[in-house]
C-alpha cells in the first residue's frame, strides 16, 4: 500500500544517506581555482556515470524492456489501426491466433487495446515524474540555498504536503476537477511533488555547505547560477533516482485513479482497461485474460525503472559495488559490513 | 518539551491546511457541485438543511471571509452537515459507524505487516548475502511492482471464486448481527483474512528493506564489535544490540503507516467491497455527497495527523537526542 502511495521509495532514501559525499574534494578546489575548467570535469564523470550504466546488468535490463514498451507505443497505430475501444460482436473471445489475447465483453481486441494504452500510461508517467521532478528541484534548491525564513517556509509546505493523506487526497481532487487527461497529471503532480522536493532538498543542503558553493558566493555568482550551474550538476544522480521514483509513483498511481473511475474512461490505457474489466466483470464471468495484460505491463514497466533506479545506485555509490564483491568472497563472518566499509 | 510543541504547531498549521483547502475546492472549482447535487436528491431536503448545505458549500452570496469564519465554527463545533446519499443521517453519524471497520483492517495489516517485515530485515542484515538475503528483496520488489489493485483482485479471484476458501465481499455476513458472539467473531475474521493478507503482501517489503538497510549500519558500530569480544550470544547480540539501535526509523515509518492505515486502506476496501471510510469515500464520490465526502477527508486527515503526533511523543521517549536539541 504505502508502495503505492510514497513517490519516494526506500531505494531513493538509501541514494540520500549514503551519498551526502557526492561532490568530491579535488573537483571543488579545481571548481576555485579555474573556474572555467569546471563544466569539463563534470562532463568527464558523467561520462563514467554512463559507461557504468552501460556495463551494469541490471540497468541493461531494465533499459531494454523500457526501450521495448516504448517502440510498442510508438508503433502503437501502425499494428492496430482503427479506435482500439471499437465495439464488436465477438464478445469474450478465448486468446486465439486471430486474437493473441482475446476479446473483452464488448468484443474489444485485448492486445489491441493494452498496446494501446502504453501510450497514455507512458506519456502520463512522464510528464507526472518530469513536471514533479522539477517542482521538486526547484523547491529543494531554493529551500537549501536561501535557507532561513525560506527554507523553514518552504520545508512547512513540503511537510503539509507530505502528510496529507495521499490517496484521498486525489480522490477528493478528482472528484471536484472536470475529468480529462489534464486533470490526471495535475493531481497526480500536486500529490507528488512533496517527497522528490524532501530528498533534493536534504540532498542539495549537504552540497551548500561544501567549500566551492561558497567561493562561488564569495566570487560574486548570482543565486541562479550557483543553484542550477554549481549545485544541481553536483547531484545529477540523485535527481535521476528521484525522477525514476516518480515516474514510478506517477504510472501506477494513473492506473489507480482511473480504475476507481476518477480518470478519463473515454481514453485508452492500462488503468482504465482495468477499470472496464472491473466493471464488464470479467474476473467473475473468467475472462482473465481481459484482466491480466495491463496489470501486467503495468509491473513490467515500474520494475523495469526499479531496476534502472538500483542500477543509478549502485554505479554511483561505490559501497554497495563493495557489498556485491563481499557477497562473492566465500568470508562469511556474520558483521561483513564493516570489511566493506 | 520544546520539541512535542514545536510538532504540534506543526500538525495544527497541516490540519488547517486541510480545512482550507476543504473550504476552497467547492468554491473554487469549475462547475456547481450543489446544483448537480439538489438535482439528484430532489424532494427528500428540507428547505433548512438545503439553507445548511448552501452554507458548507458556499453557495451563498455572503463575502467570502464571511463564509471562512462560519466554516471554521462549523468544523470546530463539529457540525459536518447531512449527508445526502444516506439521507438524512448526520455525516458524522455515518463515519462514525465506518471507521472502526478501517481501523480493523488496516490495524491487523500494519501490525502483521511491521512485526514480520521487520524480523525478516533484522535476519537478512544479520546473514548478509543469505537465504533470506539474497532470495526475498528481489522478489519482493517485483511484487510490489504491480498495482495494488491488480494483486487484491488477482487474490480474490483465485482464493474468492475459484477456490471458494474466503468470502467475497463486505466484513460479514449479510444478516448476521454484529455482537460479541464467537459466531460474528469467526465470521468477521474470514472475511479480514483476504483483505489484510494482500495489504501485508505488497507493503512488507518496504518495512524489510528499511530495516535491513539500518541494521546494516547499526552492524558495522564499535559497539556491535564490542559485544562479539565479550563473547555473548549472537541471538542477544542482533536483538538487544543491533535490532534495538536500528528501530528507530521503523518506529517512523510506523506512524507513516499508521496514518495511512486511515486513508491508504482505500483501494482494498474498494476492491474487497470493504465497509470503511475509503469505500464511503469512493461511493460518496460517485453519489456527489459533498459534505460526506468533506467530512471523510477531515476525518482521515486528522487520524493521520493524530497518529503522527503520537509517534513524535513516542520518539521523543526513545531518542535522547531529541530530547537534548
């Protein structure tokens, strides 16, 4: 349940404690004494950043299934030409070599509709995760730079926010905004924003107190720029963790609004085609396979990110790198922490 | 002290967010929610109560700081008004005959969910790259890809229709009067079973991880080393050394869990045609009751914030820390 709701999983929270050392020592002092040199540096590790993706298995993994769902939107019309919601007479069809995956009970084609409806979900994962990741930014720089009456202010917001209820908050929202596909995204970013805003922002206080932040100041660099060019590139992978997190919350969160009924029913995607198995009753009558394919994709697509988001982890936090080669060694002392350590 | 005040200040300023932002959306939102409402239930409203609900709606012309301070009084003096899809019961009335449902439900969940979860962590961070190590975060992962509704409704079919073990909805049987019976007891418990069970399904694996990951911190103290060289047991060790010093952000997520036991509880509810606050909230949703549907945000509202407030007291009698800054 709280997997559902919290847009900040523990994988993002683990990312925070252990990487408050992100910005290294040589690259500030370099960041003081040439300042023009500095973007180079930064482009330099974050081209490790992708070589280690590249490398790790588990961000292979979860790129490829992503790069599949998202050909398969794309292509979405190309293989299924015509309104996928379309009503036939072939109602409740077996899966069979016409219909791969059946027929719903108004004789909707199944693949037809789930290939369909990546598109929404995809686009509304996005947008909810990219618009949320921004709010979050935003907030948490200015929160940890300006500090004070500012931080205190903004951090009661996030917290307000944080601890409302987020599940009926939504519904409630739902309910008294028209439905569309734009009230979706905007309720999914105004339940969503708080936690990616709490992890940025504890993150970008530990980056602020570091030396070169100040000697920026001390240079006489605006706000702006320190904020955007000195600190948020210092915290590249935290940011990517917490977008992935959100884009995570955003998709399956859709999926539950719109299988309450509280989206936009008259468009495709995953969480609405659950609706309407929900509604055609298609588990009591035994149409699982009207059920399956979109919770399926649906697992398929927050696990396959899950993956990327550990991957972002582990590539850039060396101690959990340790912790895999410590598992590998045949010592099994019962406290192997510490050797890692 | 200053800390417990501090927080308290703290839950007043989110539970007046709350009410504003309760007192803002009808009045603000696009559409007349009481026009759609009074078609709906015409003929059962007396003249006054449709006065009150003009009033909780603001659909009067009076200015709106006027409004403001007559709503605040209302909620204060805990007038939620009547709701309209169980006419002509008090909202307060129907909430009150809900919520202990809830309160079931997601209490036995959280508990089983917490106790397990957190002895499954405190074993995978005390065998690291074990069994239970290397086997169940992954796996736990991957369930807790897939939306919650899905499973719940996977589980219900499977268990529910096919195999017929559990029933299928409500929390007893129609027709049985609720007492302390051993009959309504045993009757109330198979129906639990189903919903609780998929709740702990998909949330237990947070509570692992998040204890797994502090555990493994807490391990690699001095301290830890200290009690190894003294010789003691190691149950003693990774229970009254280890564990008890890695509680504490548990504790936290306890009152997180706590609070959305309330509100969180909703997709089950509905899945499992459960009768609780989040099932009355969806159903006053789809039956336009506005005021039920404000007192229900209020009332999961202000759980949560309850149930936080008494892990921050809780916390201050665990950690010195916080007693000390």
């Amino acid at each position: 349940m709280t997997t559902f709701i919290d847009p900040s999983p523990s994988g993002v929270e683990s990312t925070t404690a252990a990487l408050t050392t992100a910005g290294p020592a040589p690259e500030s002092s370099a960041a003081v004494r040439q300042p023009s040199r500095a973007p180079r540096r930064v482009r330099r590790s974050k081209q490790g950043f992708v070589h280690g993706l590249l490398t790790n298995k588990k961000a292979m993994v979860g790129m490829a299934v992503m790069l599949a769902f998202i050909t398969l939107a794309l292509l979405a019309p190309l293989m299924f030409p015509g309104d996928p919601s379309r009503i036939t007479d072939m109602a409740s069809l077996e899966p069979s070599a016409e219909h791969w995956l059946g027929t719903t009970a108004k004789g909707q084609d199944v693949m037809a509709l789930t290939i369909h409806g990546s598109r929404s979900s995809l686009l509304v994962g996005l947008t909810v995760g990219l618009a949320s990741t921004f709010i979050g930014i935003l907030v948490g720089l200015a929160s940890a730079y300006f500090g004070k009456f500012i931080d205190e202010a903004l951090s009661l917001v996030t917290n307000v926010f944080l601890l409302l209820p987020g599940l009926p908050l939504l519904v409630i929202l739902a309910a008294f905004l028209p439905p569309g596909l734009g009230t979706v995204i905007l309720v999914l970013v105004i339940t969503g924003w708080a936690g990616s805003a709490r992890v940025l922002r504890s993150q970008a206080l530990s980056i602020r107190s570091k030396d070169f932040v100040a000697a920026a100041a001390v240079s006489g660099e605006r706000a702006g720029r320190i904020m955007f060019r000195e600190i948020l590139p210092n915290m590249a992978s935290i940011v990517m963790g917490t977008l992935l997190a959100c884009v995570i919350y955003g998709i399956g969160a859709q999926a539950g609004l719109e299988f309450l009924g509280l989206g936009d029913v008259s468009t495709v995607s995953w969480g609405n085609n659950l609706f309407w198995a929900g509604n055609e009753g298609a588990l009591l009558t035994g149409s699982w396979w009207v059920f399956v394919p979109s919770g399926l994709c649906i697992a398929l697509v927050a696990f396959a990110l899950a993956l990327i988001n550990y991957a972002v982890d582990e590539v850039t936090n060396p101690r959990l790198r340790k912790i895999t080669a410590a598992k590998a060694s045949p010592t099994t002392t019962k406290t192997p922490g510490r050797s890692a350590a | 002290m200053r800390f417990i005040l501090r927080r308290l200040g703290f839950y007043l300023i989110a539970f007046w967010a709350s009410i504003t932002l309760n007192f803002l959306l009808p009045r603000f939102m696009p559409g007349d929610p009481v026009s759609r409402m009074f078609a709906r239930s015409t003929g059962r409203m007396q003249p006054e109560q449709i006065e009150a609900l003009r009033k909780l709606l603001g659909v009067d012309d009076r200015p709106i700081w006027e409004q403001y301070v007559d709503y605040l009084h209302s909620i204060v003096t805990g007038q939620m008004g009547v709701s309209i899809s169980r006419f002509p019961t008090p909202v307060t009335e129907v909430i009150a005959s809900q919520i202990g449902w809830t309160l079931l439900l997601g209490g036995t969940a959280l508990v089983i969910a917490a106790v397990v979860g957190n002895l499954l962590g405190i074993l995978a961070a005390w065998r690291r790259g074990g069994a239970i190590d290397s086997a169940l975060p992954p796996v736990l992962v991957f369930i807790g890809s897939f939306p919650y509704f899905w499973l719940a409704m996977g589980a219900l079919y499977l268990f529910g229709v096919v195999l017929g073990w559990f029933p299928l909805r409500h929390a007893f049987t129609d027709g049985l009067e609720p007492g302390f019976t051993w009959e309504f007891i045993s009757d109330a418990a198979a129906h639990l079973v189903l919903p609780a069970l998929t709740i702990v399904l998909v949330s237990i694996g947070g509570w692992m991880l998040g204890m797994r990951n502090t555990m493994i911190a807490t391990n690699a103290e001095d301290y830890i080393t200290m009690a190894e060289a003294k010789g003691l047991r190691p149950g003693r060790i990774m229970f009254r050394y280890a564990a008890r010093n890695a509680m504490l952000p548990s504790v936290t997520s306890f009152g997180m869990g706590l609070g959305f036991v309330v509100g969180g509880a909703l997709l089950t509810e509905v899945v499992f045609a459960y009768p609780g606050v989040g099932y009355q909230l969806l159903n006053a949703v789809q039956g336009l009751d506005y005021p039920l549907m404000q007192g229900l945000f209020l009332t999961i509202t202000a759980a949560v914030l309850l149930a936080n407030f008494l892990v921050d007291i809780l916390y201050v009698r665990l950690d010195p820390r916080v007693r000390s800054n």
